[in-house]
C-alpha cells in the first residue's frame, strides 16, 4: 500500500527565511473551462503561481503544463497523488488534518511549495480585476518592504449568463459578491496553516499579534466565474443585473435595504471609518465582511471598465 510519505505536510517547511515576494498557490480539479483566464490574469502580479492538480479527468493537467512552458520562471505545477476527500461530506468531517487524503493536508501541501514571504490561495475560477488588483499588490509589496505585514482579505462579484445569454452580475442579493472574509493574503510562517474544521478546511494563525493577524479589507478585486461553469447545476437566472446598472448608487441603496436589519444597521454604524478601527482596537477584531463591502462599493467599482476586464476575456 502506497504511504505517500512526500505529499504530507510538515510545518517546518514554512519556517526557513523567505525572500520578499508574493506566491499565489492553487488547487486544481477539473477547472479546464476557466483556469487558464484565471492564471493569465493574475500572473504579472505575482512573483510565481503554484498550482497544484489532483484527480483530473479533463485537459486541466495539459492546459497547466502548457502554461508552464510559456511561463517557466512564473508558474510551476505539482500533481498532488493521494485521493482527496471533497469538503462538506460526514468523510471530510471524520479524517484528521495530518492526511494525506484531508483537504488541509492538500491545501497545505499547496502552500509548503510557495517560496515568497506572502502568500494568497487562488481559485480557478477567479478573473484578475488589474486596475483593482495593482493597487493591493502596491500596497503589500510597501508594507513588506516597511515590514509592517497585515493579513488582506478581498472579495469578487460573482457573474452569470442570464437566459439570454448575456453576461452580467448576479441578480440574488445574497449571491452578489464572493469571499466573506476567507481569501486574503498572509505572511508565510509555521504558525499559519490549514485545518480539517466541520464541512470545510479552515486556515488558522495561533499567533493573534501584529503583524500576523491584523486584518485590513481591501475590497473587490476579481470578478468570479463559478456560476458561469458549464457543470453548474442550478437554472440560469432569467436575467441579470448590468454592469452599468449594478454601479449606480440606486442599486447599491437597493442592496442594503435587502439585508437583515441588524445588519443594515451595522452597515450604517461602519459607513464611518473611525467606527470600524474603534472595534479593531476595542475587541481585535475588524467588521465583519458582508458589513463592510457595501460601506466602500462605489469606490471599489470606480475604473472599472466591463468591456476591457470581463467581456474580452469572457468573449
């Protein structure tokens, strides 16, 4: 019986000195419809991509290992062995972080093959927003060179093709927007890593102390492509919300008046800046995300153009 002794994680990998630099690391199971969009995109933003694969059974290996070849001092690829267990089953919840067959354990051996001192999970199928993206990458690669590192959390807009077949944003209130706080880019160190939590693998810092766990919002950054998926199994929506209107402030007053009233009211309570550092500082903690990307909407949606970072690539 094959033990698959190199693909388990060790934490010490993470703690030899890192040059400055920023790693996105990936794993990949049949993502052939939008991987390729999703590394291309991003890619002059990192200093290398790791994308690692596991049980294929469409061209994903082929389309990784091609954009190797185009990329070979930017993108290296990594076919993970072990069978992993999906998230979200009762056999997720039962095996241990330290399996080989755990997603933790996958997802860590992922993140043990970065080199740079900062690193972000990237998803296959996330589409790069480069006059979003630029400015965050700007302001992590000054915050490493001052040595001030934080923790960035991000989000996207999820898009669909309506019935028509025209590509807009989601039309669900709750369904608008993507990571809730679970994407982000982190310090590269031992104490950082993945565990098996119930129906998900979660990432943890044990360390609560600057500047490994201080968290700074950073807004929308990547449109996702999730429910643009050829295998998506829900009914299309039969129309969509255009881009243009979705950027009016009528529909973003739209938006939170769909929300919880608790959570209109904190939206209203963190509309003032000084109020969400007064948490921070009060409890350790900042506001939640779903209380916060409506506070900086507008601003997050200014410069971007739909024809030139959705359309074109999507096309």
């Amino acid at each position: 019986m094959t033990d698959f002794a190199e693909f388990k994680f060790n934490p010490v990998t993470l703690s030899a000195p890192r040059p400055p630099g920023i790693s996105a690391y990936m794993r990949i199971k049949n993502e052939q419809q939008f991987v390729r969009l999703a590394i291309e995109s991003h890619l002059p933003f990192y200093d290398e991509i790791i994308a690692v694969y596991n049980d294929c059974t469409d061209a994903t290996p082929q389309i990784l290992h091609d954009l190797a070849a185009k990329y070979p001092q930017k993108i290296k690829v990594f076919h993970y062995l072990p069978k992993v267990v999906p998230v979200a089953t009762k056999e997720h919840d039962q095996t241990p972080t330290a399996s080989v067959h755990s997603m933790a354990n996958y997802s860590n051996y992922a993140l043990s093959k970065t080199t740079y001192r900062v690193a972000a999970k990237l998803d296959a199928d996330h589409l790069a927003i480069p006059c979003k993206l630029a400015p965050l990458i700007k302001t992590i690669r000054a915050d490493m060179a001052a040595d001030k590192l934080k923790v960035y959390t991000f989000s996207g807009i999820n898009l669909i093709r309506d019935q028509t077949d025209n590509l807009t944003v989601c039309p669900d209130p709750r369904r608008v927007y993507s990571g809730n706080g679970d994407i982000f880019y982190h310090q590269v160190h031992t104490g950082g890593m993945f565990y098996q939590r119930r129906r998900v693998e979660h990432f943890e810092v044990p360390d609560k102390k600057p500047p490994h766990r201080e968290y700074r919002y950073m807004g929308i950054v990547y449109f996702h492509l999730k429910l643009l998926k050829k295998e998506f199994i829900e009914p299309r929506y039969e129309k969509g919300i255009s881009f243009a209107e979705f950027a009016t402030p009528d529909y973003q007053r739209y938006l939170r008046q769909q929300l919880p009233r608790k959570d209109r009211l904190l939206c209203a309570l963190y509309d003032f800046a000084v109020m969400q550092r007064v948490k921070y500082k009060l409890i350790g903690k900042p506001p939640q995300v779903r209380h916060v990307w409506l506070t900086r909407l507008a601003d997050d949606l200014r410069g971007i153009d739909f024809e030139r970072d959705a359309l074109q690539w999507l096309a």
